[in-house]
C-alpha cells in the first residue's frame, strides 16, 4: 500500500500525477501545511524537513517498508519501481533527470519566490517583485526553447515534465502569459488534457475550493501566514 502524505500544492501534484499515470491505487493523508500539520512530530519523522509531500511505500525494497520525502526523490523512486517515465539506459535517463533537477533547482524555488512576492508578501516590495518575475520569464525562455526541439522535455513523456507542468498552472500569479511562450504552450495544453493530469489535479479538489473562495476574502488568516512562511517555519520542531 502507498499512503501520500498530501496537500494541494504543485509539489503535491507531481506525485498524484504519476501515481494516476502508473495507475497505482494509493491514500491519500492530508497534511494542512496551513493548520500547521507538518510541524507535527509524526510527519516530521518522515520528513524531517517539514515539507510535503511524502510517501511511505508498505511494499519497498525488499518487501520491507521504505518512507521517502522530497518530491523529486519520489518520482525517481516510483518510475524506477514501476519501469515508466524513466529511461533504463543510461543516456536516456540523465537526460531526464537533468531536466528534473533543472525543475527542482530553478523551477520550483524561483517561480515560488515570484508567486511569494507578487502575492503573499507582507508588503509590496519592487526589487523583489521585479527579480523574481524576471527571473521566471527567464525559466519559462529556456522551457520553450528546449520545446522546440521536442515534444516533450526530454524525450517522452517523463517525470520531468510531471514535475514541471505544475509549477506552470498559476503562471499568472507569477506574472506570465503563456502566449509569449508558443512550444510551452502546446506542451502545457497537451499535459493538461492527459487523463492522468486532471484525476492527479482532481484530489482533495473540495479543498481546494474552499481555498480558492477563502483567498478572495480581504482579511488574510494570520495562523495560515504564519505556517507558511512566518515565524513558525524558523522554530525547532
């Protein structure tokens, strides 16, 4: 059995995403990083650094239970297993996993940031803003160049362009226009339309809602900032 620890973050998705693709049955256990679920003892023994998601796989390596957390590790960790959307050979698969590495490294962090500051910050501070969505524009350049070499990130279809895909959906909280980006585009549309991508999208979806409606209220939860990105983070747990 396979329990996800689990909330709906682009860093969640890319493993809901996959499991759909191996057609994997899987539980789903919510962590509301705005409640503050991740500071708790039990999650943080399976993820020591207090980030969702995690995956604890009942039937690991020999037969014996295996707990992974990072997202990236997770998706190596179940194409390997299940043979899929990770090259066996050798070119082929650091093919992928450079550009798996390229989303944790810069995709992630840096659209983050812009999302961060062009959102969520306390203050509205323009050096920030201005870096951070330049510095996307600059990530989502280098993503539609290398689509217009290929249908896909790295070949096929892989667990680089799960991890990425994600990351793209709220681009205009990240102060871009997919227009401008005409491979990214094609390739973003085609993921989207995958069967796979909206049952991966499609958990915990009431959640997300209610997320949605709450963020459009004028007052902001100040326990659920805190969590995030306040002074809850910098404690020792």
């Amino acid at each position: 059995m396979l329990d996800v620890y689990f909330w709906p973050t682009p860093n969640g998705y890319k493993v809901t995403m996959l499991l759909e693709e191996l057609g994997l049955k899987y539980n789903v256990v919510p962590v509301n990083i705005g409640r503050g679920d991740q500071f708790k003892p039990e999650f943080l023994r399976i993820s020591p650094n207090n980030k969702m998601p995690a995956l604890i796989d009942s039937e690991g390596p020999g037969g014996k239970p295996i707990e992974i957390f990072e997202s990236g590790a997770i998706l190596i960790y179940l194409a390997e297993k299940h043979g899929r959307y990770l090259p066996a050979d050798t070119r082929g698969k650091y093919n992928v996993l450079q550009w798996l590495m390229f989303q944790m490294a810069s995709v992630g962090p840096m659209l983050g940031q812009a999302h961060h500051f062009r959102r969520y910050a306390p203050e509205q501070i323009k050096y920030a803003i201005d870096r951070y969505t330049n510095e996307a524009a600059r990530i989502y350049n280098v993503i539609d160049k290398r689509l217009g070499e290929g249908e896909y990130l790295a070949g096929d279809y892989s667990i680089a362009d799960i991890a990425t895909y994600p990351w793209l959906v709220p681009h205009k909280m990240q102060g871009q226009d997919l227009d401008q980006y005409p491979n990214l585009k094609r390739w973003y549309e085609a993921i989207r339309m995958r069967p796979a991508t909206q049952r991966g999208f499609a958990v915990m979806a009431d959640v997300v809602e209610r997320m949605r409606q709450q963020a459009q209220q004028p007052s902001q939860d100040k326990e659920s900032w805190n969590n995030l990105f306040g002074a809850r983070q910098f404690e020792k747990h």
